[in-house]
C-alpha cells in the first residue's frame, strides 16, 4: 500500500472527514452493481468496468486515515475497536482489497455470473468489517 | 463519459454531498503532488503515480450529480452559473478530465519535470473552473 502523500499533523477532524468521503465514493459506485446482483437493476458491463476500477482505485485510500489520533474530532460512525484492535482492522482491510482487485478483474471478462458472484463476495467482505467496526449511530 | 448507475431519483442532499465527497478526495490525491510541483516536498513517483490514477479514475464522478434539481439542498459552494451556463460547465469539466489523464499517463515514464508541467497544467485546469462556477462560501 502506498501512502498518499498523508501527513502525520493532519487534522483529526479531516481525517474523519477524508475517510467518511471516500466510503461515500465507495458506497455509490457500489451500490448499482448491487443491485445488479440482486437483478433488480439490469446487469451493465460498462458500469461494472467503470465502477469496479472506481472501487479497485479508492479502496485502500481510508486506511491510513484510521491513525492513532483521528479516534474522534467529528461525529464517526468508526468503532474504538478500530485502534483496539488494530491488526483484525487490517486483516478486514486487506480481505475487502483482495475482493475489489478480483471484482475489477472478473468485470473485464464479461461473465456475468461471474461478475455477480464477485459482487457478493465484495459485499460480504464489507459487510464483515462493518458489523465489527462501524457503529450504527455516529458517535463524537 | 459512463454514467455510474446514477438515479434519476437521487435526493439533492445526497447529490450535494456526493460530489462533495468526491472533491474531497480529489483534493487529498492532489495536494501532495500540487506540493512535489512547488518544491516543498520531495518528489516521490510511487505516490504520484498512484495519486493520479486515483484523480483519472474519479474526476469524471461528479459531473453527472450536478444534474438539474441539484442546485441546493445543503450547503454547497456549487455556483447557480453551473446550472446557467450547463455547456461552458461541460467544456470545463472535460478540460480537467484531459488534464488527469494526461498527468496519469506522464507520471508512468518517471520524467520528474514532465510530471510537474502535467501537475502545474491540471491545476490551472481546476483553479479555472474553481474560479468561474465555486462560490467562496458555502451557500444554501
């Protein structure tokens, strides 16, 4: 993983603020392939390419912004857990990576079973992580 | 430009804030390297060539969440000429879509001063655009 150039006397406030930005960017490139998987939209290769790569690109971007010190400073939804147990955290990040870099992959062939399949194992990916670490009200 | 499964029904608060979050990102990809350009921070490919693959992937992102219906909703900085002037907008936004791409493709061959001409083009591009069509403060 790459450091994006983050500083080390960053704002906790930004960083909260920075992190809470990409799940958002996060959240609507996934949210249509979704709803693909579930057929309740029809399957569109040109939007899984695009919104894969988008996923593919941004998904390791948060992470470094979770440092010791950003616990708070702005209303987050990020569980204490997160510095507690800082290692399980990483793991969850790098199984959520391995799953965007797959889904981006499989969306180039076109296969669209297979493409759904990957979406659901992304899905599950993020949704493991969310249920042991994003609260479900934003605390301050 | 692939539209990323955007809604027709989308709430003009979440439009307002995703493009915000997507701006936000931008920034955070961009200012790092805006400072390799200036000389205050030592030049650094890994980061650059990462960084601006995250600005190509994503700039086109927010175009499409200024959509009509989108002009306010919750603070937003987005100027009404966005909306009045939809095609001098357009001629912008694909000015600095042509400038991260450039700069992603230049920041691959490792030319530090090519690299910087290419930064220093996409933030005349941005502050161009910024100048026209981003108010100072936040209106609602």
């Amino acid at each position: 993983m790459v450091a994006a150039g983050a500083s080390a006397q960053v704002k906790p406030e930004d960083a909260i603020g920075y992190r809470q930005s990409v799940m958002n960017v996060v959240g609507h490139a996934f949210g249509p392939m979704i709803s693909m998987a579930q057929g309740k939209i029809p399957y569109n290769k040109d939007v899984v390419v695009k919104n894969s790569n988008v996923l593919d690109t941004i998904i390791d971007l948060p992470w470094t912004s979770f440092a010791p010190g950003t616990e708070k400073g702005a209303p987050t939804k990020a569980s204490m857990k997160i510095w507690s147990e800082s290692e399980k955290f990483k793991e969850h990040a790098d199984k959520v990576q391995q799953a965007a870099a797959n889904l981006a992959k499989v969306a180039k062939t076109g296969d669209e079973k297979a493409v759904k399949t990957a979406i659901g194992e992304l899905g599950k990916s993020c949704k493991s992580c969310h249920d042991d670490y994003r609260l479900k009200e934003a605390r301050n």
